[in-house]
C-alpha cells in the first residue's frame, strides 16, 4: 500500500433500507425460511451443549425471522447484542449460529436479486468438498444461506476468516465441521496470538533501532511497549494479523482440501498461492511462479461479459481512463440514464456496487502484487495491464469505492501516471454517494495537485 494507513476501511458499505423486500418476496424465500430454521435449531442445541441460557429476545427473533419481517428481526438482534455486551455469561457459540440467520436481514433487502446472483455464482463454482473463506459479510452470509447446507458442509465447508480470533466463533466451527475437516482449537488461537505478539515485537525492535530504513511495522498496526517493556496492541490491524496466522494454520492442516476465498481484507501469505476464479479467487496448495496468459484472459472474459448486464458492454481493454470517468459522472452525478444498456436497478444499488467492485479490485490487487514483485520488464508490464484493466472495470462497477479508487490510485502513481491517478481521485470524490465521507480522497486529490508530494 503506497498511500498510508487506514484506507481501506474508508469504502466499507453501508446498507440501505429497502422497505418493500420481506422474505416472501425474496426470489430466494423457501431457501431462506429453511436456513433460517435449521439455524435455530442449531442456535439451540449449541447453547444446550456450552450451558448457556439465552437472553430473553431470541425466542422473538426467531420468531419475526420466521415470518420475513426484517426490521423486527434486525432490531432484535442488535437488542440481544447489547445484552451481551453486558453479560458475557450469556455469550456462546449459539451466537455464531444465530449471527448467520441474522445475515439474511442485512444483505437482501438492499437488492435481492444481486444477492442471489452473487450467491449463486460463487457456490456453483467451487467444487464439492472445499473449503471456501467468505471475507466480507457478503462472502460469509449470502453464501452461507444460500447452500446446500451451511452446517452439514454442503457442498463445500464455509468458514469466514473476519471472526477467526472470536473463541466462540472457533466452537461454533468445531460443533459443526469437527471431525470432517480439520478447525482450529483454543491453542491455535493463543499461539496464532503469541506468534503475532512475538513478530511484532521483533519488528518494533528494528523500527526502533534503524529508523532510516523501511519500516517493518505496517500501516495501521498499533504496537508498542508499555512501562514494564510488555507488548500492547490495540488495533483491528493487529486482529487481522492473528486471523491471517489462523487461516494458514486451517490451509495447512487441511492439506487434501482445495481452497477459495472471498478477500476481506488482503492477507499476504495468500497472494503467491492466488489464481482469479470466476467471481472469486482459488489458493492453490503450490505458489503459482507466475499468472499465465491463459488466466489472466480467462479471468478477463468472464468479468468482461459478467458485467455487461450491470453497466453496458461498452468497457474494453482499449476504454480510456477518461471515458469511465464520463461515465461515471454521467450515470452517477448527473443521474442520466438515457442510452444506458446496464441495469438502472444496479447502479442505483449502493450496496451491490460497491460488493461487486470490491470483488473485481481484490484480483486488481492480486495482479498488483505480481508486478510488484515481477522481476522481468515483460512480466511486470504484462501483470500491470492485467491489473489496471481490472481495477478500470471495478472503478466502473462503483465510482465511489474508496477501497477501489485508492487501490487503482497506488497502481497509476506506480506507473508514473499522475494525471491519470488525479482524474480518478477527482472523479470519485464528485460522487454524491460520497457525501459526508470523502475526506481521504479529498485529500488525496489535494495531494495529487501538489507536484511536491512524494509517494513511497
């Protein structure tokens, strides 16, 4: 990451309210209502197994989940989430299982066409038998509600790595895949914790000592020493760290298993295993020594013919920087939909743009990677247009993704294209959907003015 700290939380999506949606409506309803009560059963049987009483509102959840009425469902469970933050007796693995049912509230009314499209593509592409990392609550709660079997592994085993450092969430894996695959344990945990508390302290020890050299503590790790020289971390980066140790320790003691993985947040050990896999990517059990051709054109292919529905086919390999930044503002600052192919129901879905951008810039990011660490010219250059084509469709899936556009901004100024990376910055920041929260790339644009910046 070139462009500092913090960046990528900026473009987390906020959900909007679709006050007309119900779970009778839902293209999805009957498999929905049948996830929902198997979730309930389960919720039950955990919180009889680990001893826990349940709070007083979980009998009601259930019971408005059951009959679709999302904003009682919704409301219920952040009640409940309350209660536990005030009694951690109550907290159990019955949470987890109760959490997923909830999942169905927050990721289908804001466009339950999309979320049925992205669950469905994602699950009919991974083969029987895998285990699949859903990362961003899409990746963990469309998917999860729309399979065979979320508890029995049908057809593959869902696993989220964002609560992998949640102890409860460890036994919530356990009683449902124990003994069919391999799920970390309580000691996992604490020594993925030791492990990470151990090579930050390293780290901070060299930072400390050579401070004109790079540092080896990452932007937005909080990590320092307390009086009696004890190490104290305090930030989500520091959690995303102990959930990348996890992840690797379940990829390595599943070692017949194939793998694929919705990017949450990008986890490094990954990226020399990673290969584009339709909508998501695959982690092969071997580093790839590079992406073949055959890849990166089957990879482009299918988004290039995925998206036209969404926005028009008119985004080619050739289309300028310039051009998507037309678009852009004509579809989305001056609201003209006149001579649009794509879909008006998607772009003016907040939600879904911004999910399916971020999944075309997490394999952006991957092509970045590679050229970052490409050796020869050729490669480099070839791995650098794969990512910018990728980050060009992303950017027009959702103009106003922070995480998209500061993802594409590194790759330009990498590239010495300033006056590109500028146009895209201003661009995003006209969005009206940016509104009330655009400060980064604001400045960004004001950093990009300044012919004086200097990017690392």
């Amino acid at each position: 990451m070139i462009l500092g700290a913090g960046l990528f939380v900026v473009g987390c999506s906020k959900r909007q309210s679709a006050s007309s949606w119900s779970l009778d409506k839902s293209g999805a309803s009957a498999q929905l209502k049948q996830f929902i009560a198997a979730q309930e059963t389960l919720a039950r049987a955990l919180a009889k197994q680990d001893g826990n009483k349940l709070p007083s509102e979980f009998d009601a959840f259930y019971q408005a989940a059951e009959t679709g009425d999302w904003q009682d469902a919704t409301n219920l469970y952040e009640r409940m989430g309350m209660r536990l933050d005030g009694d951690n007796s109550l907290r159990g693995s019955w949470w987890s299982a109760t959490m997923d049912a909830c999942g169905v509230f927050w990721e289908f009314p804001p466009g339950d066409k999309y979320a049925i499209a992205f669950g469905n593509d994602i699950i009919q592409s991974i083969p029987v038998g895998s285990i699949y990392f859903g990362g961003a609550d899409p990746g963990r709660f469309v998917v999860t509600a729309l399979m065979e079997s979320h508890a029995d592994g049908k057809p593959f085993f869902a696993l989220s790595q964002n609560p992998l450092a949640d102890v409860t969430y460890l036994h919530y894996l356990r009683a449902m895949y124990g003994g069919k695959i391999y799920t970390p344990t309580d000691e996992d945990l604490q020594k993925s914790f030791q492990d990470y508390t151990t090579d930050a302290q390293r780290r901070l020890a060299h930072d400390q000592q050579f401070p004109n050299e790079p540092k080896q503590i990452k932007p937005g790790e909080e990590v320092k020493l307390d009086t009696n020289g004890l190490i104290q971390i305090s930030s989500h980066m520091n959690v995303i760290e102990i959930r990348e140790l996890l992840t690797k320790t379940i990829f390595d003691n599943n070692p017949d298993r194939e793998f694929y993985v919705v990017e949450g947040f990008p986890l490094d050990w990954m990226y020399p295993y990673l290969e584009p896999h339709g909508l998501i990517m695959k982690i092969n059990r071997q580093p790839l020594s590079e992406m073949s051709d055959e890849i990166v054109q089957r990879d482009r292919d299918y988004w290039t013919k995925y998206i036209a529905p969404m926005v028009g086919d008119w985004l080619k390999p050739d289309t300028t920087i310039a051009e998507v930044a037309a678009f852009a503002e004509k579809i989305h600052v001056k609201k003209d939909l006149s001579g649009f192919a794509g879909d008006p129901q998607f772009v003016q879905s907040e939600y879904w743009c911004e999910n399916f951008s971020k999944l075309r810039s997490s394999i952006g990011g991957l092509y970045a990677w590679r050229a970052r660490h490409a050796t020869d010219a050729g490669e480099k250059k070839r791995m650098n247009d794969a990512a910018d084509f990728a980050f060009r469709q992303a950017w027009a899936l959702c103009p106003y993704s922070a995480e998209t556009v500061v993802r594409y901004v590194d790759l330009l100024i990498s590239q010495n294209r300033r006056v590109d990376a500028l146009l895209v910055a201003e661009t995003a920041a006209k969005m009206p959907e940016m509104k009330g929260r655009d400060g980064v790339l604001r400045q960004l644009v004001t950093e990009l003015e300044n012919p004086n910046t200097q990017f690392k």
